[in-house]
C-alpha cells in the first residue's frame, strides 16, 4: 500500500526552478516537498551543467522593460505569449535581485551585453564538460542549503508518475522512490522537471525523427514526466516542436570534449550550411539555435556541414569565450582542409558540381546585395554573411545538439497550467523548461532559460499563496 505524506505543495524537479520555487513557499510560509528523481548527492540536471548568464534575448536583464518585451516578441516572431513576455520582461531583473539575497553572486563575463549578470564563479573557459564547484552546481548547492535551513528538503530518488485529479482540480501527485510509492497529498503541485529532451519517443514526436543522431547537449535528466502528466491531466501543451540548442561537431557524438563547448554557431551564421547535396537548406543568418533545429529537422541529422574560408576561420571563427579556432581540432574536432573547393567537396564526400553552384551563387549573391534571391533566403541583419573566396577552404562535419526544449504545458502569467480552451487547472502550475508558449515560434526565439526558470518559479510560489491554494 502506497505511503501518504501531507505538504502544503509538491514541486517536481529540483533544478533552478523547483528550488526557486521551493525557497519561495519556504518564505511566505508554506511547506513544499521537492521531489527529485536524482539519487545523488549532487544529481545531474542542465542547472548544474549552466554557465549561468541570466539574459533575456541576449540583452542585459536590467534593461527598459518595454525594449525586453519587444525584444521577446520580435525574437520569436510574435510567437510569444504577451503576457508571458510582458511577465519575463517586468520580473527578470526582480529574479537577480533574489538570488543575491539568497547569497548567488554573479560577475560580469564579457564586454557584450548578455553578459553582464552571469553566475560565480564562472563556467569554464575550455572546451568540454566542467561543471563541479561552477556556476550553476554552486547555485543548487546554494538554494538547497537555504531550503534546509527553512526547514525544507529534496526528496531524491523520488520520481513523480502521476497527479491525483479530483473533480478537476489537483490534489497531490502519486511518486516512486526506491522500490515504494508515495501520494503526496498537496493543494498545488508545480511542475518544474525540465523539459523533455532526454526523452527519445518524446522528441521523434515532436522534434526529430531519429532522436539518437542528436547530441544531447546538456545532462540528458528531463524525461517529460511532468509533459506527460499534465497531458493526462488534460492540459494544452505550446511551441513543443522546438528546442534550445547549438551546432556542435559531429564529433561530439563520440568524443565528449566537443560537449558543450565549443560550439560552432559563429562559423555556421558567417558561412554556409550545406546537406548532403551539397546545398543549402537553412537561412544561416537566422541563428545557431535556429540552425540547429534545422540540421535535426533533416532526413539524416547527421548529415550536415559548414562551408567556409581562411578568412572566416580566423575572423568569426575566432569569435566567443570558447572559440571554434583553435578548439575545434585542438580536442579532436574534424576540420577538412583543401586548396580549392573541388578538392574539398571529394573530401568531405558531397558532390562537387552542386557544392560548387552553391558557394559561388551564395559569393554572387553577397556582392550583388541580393541575399534574399538565395533559396533558402538568407538574412544579414544580425549576422554578416562572408564570402566564401580565400584559400584554403575547410568544411567541418557537425551535428545538432539538443540542450533543452523550449516547449511544454501551456501556462499564463501565475504559472497555472491551462486547458485547451483557455482555462485553468486548479492546483496544478508549471515552471521553467516544463512550460510552453514563451520561447520558439517560426523564428526558433531563444529568450533565456535561467530568467524563464526564476520568474516562473516566483510567480507560481506567489500565486500559490496569495490565492489560498495551500489552505
């Protein structure tokens, strides 16, 4: 028979968001109980992977109001919920300001504006994984520490499976730890476990027919358990088609040094992306992370590569705290080299007829001022697209890799889950990668994870309290 625990509310995940959460309810006086399916002391989740630069568009977070709302709105086509937009750019700056009394400290990274309010101490500046005792693993630490001292704590190896309905609204959620089961008997269960890219049945629903050629990019730990609850639960799901990601070397599907960085965005934007024809099928001004969602959308997502130059390998190549040049081949990276562009399509194994159409119509294109002809159009109005027309000319393999989605249950400005026809589920919120409706679109717009997971979080521990739900 299944244990019974009474909380005021049960949160699902412990990342940034649940704990965000969690330390919320703590101080407005409610009790939470902090289900984590990680069983170790430091379980694996993309929070304890972050850098941790808090942006909203890759713009300073303490920024007008009004510009971030916009820029929400024009980064993802108008795709973005305005109220959720509106709660982004109104609560991001707030979301800083808390973690600095909950004791996070933050430096500014780099010249450039995004970062400006990024974790400390810092992520690595070198390739590969290194994450211990950094950003975002001292972040958790730091949150979970505080809940203790409130008298809260993480349930680990506790999996959510199911949310206990009762006349539609929510009441608890039913979990596995160990080899028991427990019902967590709650008036409000926020659901704050991640996405779902880790996932496999999940994603070739929705995102890419053969998951297994992507790189999961972040910790791979966001199974959709929570997706897949509040579907049963009848809630209306948003944007689950898209996902935060980067262009990565092929690689890096085997040799983990090319995870997560570097990352071979600034190539692939100032370049050419090209398939297996050797033509072009994406707009590369449009972004990495739109590139990426591109390569996964192929027939064979592992069957794309960047065209470029001696010029671009040591301008844009050189571009980021964790450049392409020279990271790329120094850990192991295939960077193919050739003096002319013949030789180098026999090289990369493309044919060299179309290869070559495509270059020298993309170069024709450039100096005519007539990138929009192209097919795909390409957009030059945040990144410059470069010629490709100095020897020698390198082609570099890659693949997509997949941090996060950015898609899920559909939410309003309090964090509460909707139904399909606009209402809401009693009981039952959502915070963080768990949530739909604010990132993705036709223009795969990226607004900022960690601001999403704060201000979500917040607004759902307030909501909570303010509206008697844990009464």
């Amino acid at each position: 028979m299944a244990e019974e625990r009474r909380e005021d509310v049960a949160v699902v995940g412990g990342g940034i968001a649940g704990l965000v959460t969690a330390n919320r309810l703590a101080q407005l006086g409610l009790r939470a109980a902090v289900l984590e399916q990680g069983s170790a002391e430091r379980y694996l989740c993309n929070t304890r992977y972050t850098g941790g630069t808090f942006h909203v568009c890759f713009r300073d977070v303490m920024s007008d109001e009004g510009a971030l709302r916009q820029a929400i709105l024009e980064a993802t086509g108008g795709f973005a919920d305005e109220t959720l937009a509106g709660a982004i750019a109104l609560e991001g700056r707030r979301v800083v300001r808390w973690l600095q009394d909950e004791g996070a400290r933050f430096i500014k990274a780099s010249a450039a504006e995004y970062h400006r309010w990024v974790l400390a101490p810092p992520g690595r500046t070198r390739p590969g994984l290194d994450w211990e005792g950094r950003a975002g693993d001292v972040l958790l630490r730091t949150l979970e520490a505080n809940l203790s001292r409130r008298g809260g704590s993480v349930a680990r190896n506790t999996r959510a499976r199911s949310l206990i309905i009762e006349q539609g609204r929510c009441r608890g959620v039913v979990a596995r730890q160990g080899d028991g089961e427990i019902c967590f008997l709650t008036r409000a269960v926020v659901l704050a476990d991640g996405g779902f890219q880790g996932n496999a049945a999940l994603v070739r629903q929705y995102i890419c027919a053969r998951p297994e050629r992507l790189k999961q990019r972040g910790a791979g730990t966001g199974r959709g358990d929570g997706l897949q609850m509040a579907i049963a639960a009848g809630a209306k799901l948003a944007g689950v088609d898209r996902f935060y990601g980067h262009v990565l070397s092929r690689d890096a599907m085997t040799n983990d040094r090319l995870w997560p960085y570097p990352y071979l965005d600034s190539l692939a934007t100032a370049g050419v992306v090209v398939g297996p024809a050797g033509e072009r099928f994406v707009d590369e001004g449009r972004g990495g992370v739109y590139i990426a969602n591109a390569i996964a959308r192929l027939a064979d997502p592992l069957s794309a590569a960047i065209i470029f130059d001696h010029a671009i390998w040591e301008g844009p190549g050189r571009n980021g705290l964790i450049p392409a040049n020279p990271h790329l081949p120094a850990v192991g990276g295939t960077l193919i080299r050739a003096g002319d562009l013949e030789a180098l399509a026999r090289e990369l194994g493309v044919p060299p007829r179309p290869l070559l159409d495509t270059v020298r119509g993309y170069d024709d294109a450039i100096h005519r001022g007539a990138l929009a002809s192209l097919a795909p159009a390409r957009r030059s109005s945040r990144h410059r697209a470069c010629p490709v027309a100095v020897a020698p000319f390198y082609a570099a393999p890659v693949c997509a890799g997949i941090t996060n989605t950015m898609g899920g249950v559909a939410i309003n400005e309090h964090a509460q889950a909707l139904r399909e026809d606009g209402s809401v589920i009693p009981g039952l919120y959502a915070a963080g990668a768990a949530t739909g409706g604010l990132e993705g679109g036709p223009e795969v717009g990226y607004v900022g994870g960690l601001v999403k997971c704060g201000v979500t979080g917040l607004r759902a521990a307030e909501h909570i309290a303010r509206s008697g739900e844990s009464e």
